[in-house]
C-alpha cells in the first residue's frame, strides 16, 4: 500500500487506498473487496494497460455503526423493491456463490407476490455484474452472440445446467418453477443474465426474455435475447 484516506460520510466511512502490485492480480483484489462482509460497494482504477506495474484507487464504502437495527418501513407501492433487505443479501450471496439458491428462496418466501419479480430481478442483475467484473471484464469486446455463448453460457453453468439452442439459451433444471406461483417465474436468472450482457454491448440495453417456463409445462426454461 503506498498510501490510504478515510473519510466518514452520512452513511458510513470512505476509505481510498493507492496500492501497487501485479496487474494480473486486480481481479483477486475486486473479488475479495466486494465479498468482505462490512464493504457495501467499492471502485477500482488501473494505470494503462500493458504497464508491469499496476497502481489500483479502491474506493470502499462500509457502514457506519449502529446502536440498534433499523426499522424498515413498508412498501409504498406495489412491485417495489427492498433495497435494505437486498444490500444485506448480497455479502451472503458472494459469500456462497455458487451455491447461493438457498438465500435467494428464502428471500423469495418471505417477499410480498406483487415485489417478487421485481426484486428478484433486481438481485440477479446485481449477481450477473458482480459475475461479469469478477470474471470477464477484461476481455475483448463481443457482439450480442458472442457475450452470450463467452459469457453468459459460462457464467450461467457455474450455478445451473445451461445450453445454447440457436441464439437462445434453455436451463433444464431451474430451482424456481413450482413454487406456489403463477407463469413464467425465473426471475433471478433473467436478472442475472441481464447483468452479465448489459455491459458488454458498448452501453446498448439488452433485453431478456423467458418466453418458455417449466413452471407453465414447458420441458426446459428458455431466454430469448433481444438488443
């Protein structure tokens, strides 16, 4: 470390450090950043690439000390989201990853029907970027079908059995269907993948579909892409 800055804002503490090192071990650092429990969010700048020596700005935010938890008042509106409750899940989850369908289902148990798409859409783009920082940021950039078959087929398989079919992707053993709801309900999945391509098509939105869902009799969940 060559050297460091803490500063204590409104909702917790900033500190900035400048640290050198081997470039190839950026990656090793973001992980173990965004994964320590007290570190909310964090920003990493490198120097230029191709340099030997790789001097890194993290910026992390960790939250200040409570006396009490705070109460956490209702939702206003139907579909909201919980952005406290979700901003405590996702330590958990990076924590767990792979093996994270544990927390997402009792998160989705314990959410109202009218917020459960939307915030469990929420928590798998959150999931699909963290997945795409962690592991594929520092490639080339693709076209739509090449982030998908480089990138989201990859990542996708890390955590459910996935195959391309044509320009779709069909998962065959979704731990969502069959829940006690209603349609198409893999949310989290086409959240995840939402988060994975979004930042790989030079900023143009991508968008996700689940036109087929074992949970409406259909033999595999399949996610249709358009940009």
């Amino acid at each position: 470390m060559l050297r460091h800055r803490i500063a204590t804002e409104a909702d917790g503490v900033v500190l900035t450090m400048v640290v050198r090192g081997n470039a190839n071990a950026l990656l090793e650092l973001e992980e173990r950043l965004g994964t320590h429990p007290l570190v909310r969010s964090f920003e990493a700048l490198a120097n230029a690439p191709g340099a030997p020596i790789a001097p890194i700005a993290a910026k992390v935010h960790a939250p200040a000390p409570v006396e009490a938890p705070p109460v956490e008042p209702p939702a206003t509106s139907p579909g909201a989201i919980d952005h406290k409750r979700v901003e405590r899940l996702l330590p958990q989850l990076a924590r767990s990853y792979p093996n994270m369908f544990l927390f997402v289902h009792a998160l989705e148990h314990e959410l109202d029907a009218a917020d459960r798409a939307p915030t469990l859409r929420y928590i798998g783009q959150r999931v699909g970027a963290w997945v795409y920082k962690r592991d594929f940021s520092l490639g080339a950039q693709l076209t739509l079908a090449q982030a998908i078959r480089h990138i989201a087929l990859p990542a996708m398989r890390q955590v459910v059995q996935a195959e391309l079919l044509g320009e779709s992707l069909e998962i065959p053993d979704s731990p969502f269907p069959h829940r006690g709801q209603h349609g198409a309900c893999c949310h989290f999945l086409a959240g995840m993948l939402d988060g994975l391509l979004r930042t790989t098509q030079s900023g143009d939105a991508v968008r996700i579909t689940e036109t087929r869902c074992r949970n409406t009799g259909a033999a595999a969940c399949r996610f249709e892409f358009r940009d």
